[in-house]
C-alpha cells in the first residue's frame, strides 16, 4: 500500500459517519467514492467522486463498485446480495455481505447471539400482531420488527394488555423488558490478520421520548469487573465472525449487574464520535485500519469526555441555523462537529458536541450547558 491513492475506496452512505470516514482518510491521503440517494447528503461536496443512487438498489451499489477497489458502509441498510456479488469479483468488501445481512435483521442478530452464547435477553419471533397476542403472558415486552429499525423506529415497548392493541403487525420478535441501570456500547475494531482492539466502554443516555442517544459520557462509571467483562464480549463476537472493520455493540446492565448484549452496529457508531478528540485513534481512522489491513491504532483516553447530539428542535423544518456556538466556543475544551446537512427537521441528527474535562462532575454540568444553549432551528 503507497498511501497515494491507488486504493480506491467505495463507501455506501454519505451522512455524517461518512463524512468523518473522509475527514480521517484525508490524513492517509486515500481517495474515496461515496453513494448516497440524498443530493445534498453531507459528504457531497467532501468526498472525490460522489454518485447519487439508492443503497438498496442492487444495480446501482453494483455500477457504483465497479471501479473501487475495496468497498464499505457507513449504514447497514444497503443491498448486501450485490455487496456479495462484488465479492465474488474479487472486490475487498468489509464487513463481509454476510455479515451485513445478518445484521440488518434483528431476528438473525438475536439468532447469532443466542447460537454462540452471547448474553441476550430471552426472545421469541412472531410473524403478526395476531402472534403477538399469543404471548400475552411474557408482558411487559419488547417489540422489534425484523427490518428497517433506525433510530427508535420498528422498536416499542409494550406493558400491558391495552398497549399491545397498538403492536406491530409485521415479522419481528418478542424480547423480555429489562429494567436496565444503564445502556452502554463497546467498540472494537478487528483487521483482517486477525488483530482486535476495542475502545473503553462508554455510557449512553437516552433522549426520553424520541429513543436517541442524547448524549454519553466517555468512559463509562462501571466498574472495572463489568467494563472487563463488555471488553470481553465485543472480543468474543468479532472473533466468533471472524468481523473485519469497525463493529459498535449496544448493552445493557442489569439492575443485579449483569451484562447484556441489545444490538449490533457494523460500523461507525453515534456512540463513538467522541473518540475524534478524545482518543489517542478515532473509531473512523480505526475503521480504515481495519479494512486496509493496517496494524490498530491505540485507543486509549487522553480525558475523560462527554458527547451531546445537537438534534434539530421540535417545531422546526428548513434551512439550519445553530444557535449558541459562538458562545459555545468560550468555554475551555469544547468542540463542536457541524454535519452540514441542509435542512433541519425535528430531533434529526445535525452535529453533535465533544466535551474534555478532567472533572467528570464539571462534564456533567457542562453537558446540560450545551443543551440549554445550542438550539438548532430553521431561519
Ligand atoms: N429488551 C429491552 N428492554 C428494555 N428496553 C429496551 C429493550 N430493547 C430495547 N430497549 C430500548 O429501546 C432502545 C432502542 O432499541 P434498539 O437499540 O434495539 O433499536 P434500534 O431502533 O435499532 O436503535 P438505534 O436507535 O440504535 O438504531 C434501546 O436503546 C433501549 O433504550
Ligand atoms: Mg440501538
């Protein structure tokens, strides 16, 4: 590998996890290609050829990886069968299509955790809202669509016998409700020589209503038995795929301490765009290790962080404006990432906020800074 752009990189998708993929492959001086459907999607004015095409659509991610050499994804819901097909032309795909296809399906995932022992919360699969009243008696459940789950949508909770008058009908499964103490995520990267590296375990606090992560603190407050033991399971699961790339995996801690494993993520996750700052490699750099085969980077914490999701306010549709940066700006540490999408529609994702700071009590103050002052709106 020279470094000068003799490998050609597709990705699919070009929102803002794509933008930051570009924003670390600049420093490696490769040339990237992306696809998204979105004319003014956020890496289109970033990345060295942009091509407008739907992910899903098996002919377009086929015509669009014809000159790529190695190709990716910035979201998992792409065409995985002409992802495969590009496999077997010879083209370096990672994730694997397989492993792609295994996971946008929520019962396939859950299948995987339980066939290698992964720990998950009990779940059966129902195929209607007339199965699902067959299982009255597992109340008070979770309900999960097989497909096409993206931020909270595809996901409820249903408590009792009147909220499953309003349950899905659709293929999907039945998880158990966990009373969690917290969410947390596990990062970890492995390259295609077999090297794994993870990132300390970081805490997710969820937005109440619109099931977004609002912001997490980096590293989590566990302690050192259980974030072993996170580590250990984001190891086992990368090693039982044989993963190559970047994989985010979502759990929970129960309230008796134990873990369990939500859901996966086959590449760069909300729940590490902290690690730009605050750690000695990014998940995006890391990621590109990972596909290129290069040695992992380190991923220890220089400081303790916080991550706000500036998410569009309620009311708002149009063209956006960020309220409050500029006085953002004054206090010490922290950094703001503009995702340059045109328009800004209600609790949609349009930057985010890094926060370092020694004192974790003054991250958690600062935190609530942010929210007070940076508004999204429409102008
Ligand atoms: N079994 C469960 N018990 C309690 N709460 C749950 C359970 N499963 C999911 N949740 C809650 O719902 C949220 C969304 O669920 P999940 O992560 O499975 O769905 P998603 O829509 O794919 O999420 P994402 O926003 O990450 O794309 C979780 O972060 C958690 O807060
Ligand atoms: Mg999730």
């Amino acid at each position: 590998m020279h470094f000068y752009r003799d490998t050609k990189i597709g990705v699919l998708g070009g929102g803002q996890l794509g933008r930051m993929l570009i924003q670390a492959a600049v420093d490696y001086n490769l040339h990237i290609g992306v696809m998204d459907p979105n004319p003014e999607a956020p890496c289109r004015w970033l990345a060295h050829d942009f091509v407008v095409g739907s992910l899903t659509d098996y002919d377009a991610v086929m015509a669009f990886g014809k000159d790529k050499d190695v190709l990716t994804i910035e979201i998992e819901n792409v065409n995985a069968d002409a992802l495969a097909a590009l496999q077997a032309e010879g083209k370096r795909v990672y994730p694997d299509p397989a492993t792609i296809k295994m996971i946008q399906d929520k019962r396939s995932q859950k299948q995987f955790f339980e066939s290698y022992k992964i720990p998950t919360a009990p779940f059966v699969l129902v195929e209607s809202k007339a199965d699902v009243y067959r299982h009255m008696g597992r109340l008070p459940m979770v309900q999960k669509l097989a497909k096409a789950g993206y931020d909270g949508r595809g996901v409820q909770v249903l408590r009792d016998a009147e909220q499953v008058e309003e349950a899905f009908d659709a293929p999907g499964l039945l998880e158990e409700f966990v009373p969690f103490e917290k969410e947390i995520a596990v990062i970890v990267a492995r390259n295609l020589s077999g090297e794994v590296a993870t990132f300390p375990v970081v805490e997710m606090v969820f937005h109440p209503v619109h099931n977004l992560v609002e912001y997490l603190f980096a590293p989590a407050n566990i302690s050192p038995v259980l974030a072993t033991e996170a580590d250990h399971i984001a190891r086992q699961i990368v090693d039982d795929l044989k993963f190559v790339g970047l994989l985010a995996i979502e759990m929970f801690v129960t309230p008796d301490g134990k873990i369990l494993v939500n859901e996966m993520a086959p590449r760069p996750h909300n729940s590490g765009h902290h690690t730009i700052r605050a750690n000695a490699t990014s998940q995006y750099e890391q990621h590109l290790r990972a596909i290129l085969d290069l040695p992992l980077g380190a991923t220890y914490g220089l400081s303790p962080a916080a991550m706000v999701n500036l998410l569009g306010e309620a009311g708002h549709t149009g063209p956006a404006i960020y309220e409050g940066i500029e006085q953002l700006l004054a206090t010490p540490g922290v950094y703001p990432h503009i995702y340059g999408k045109a328009e800004t529609k209600p609790h949609r994702k349009m930057g985010h906020v890094t926060i370092l700071d020694a004192d974790v009590n003054r991250l958690e103050h600062t935190v609530q800074q942010v929210k007070e002052l940076v508004k999204v709106v429409s102008g």
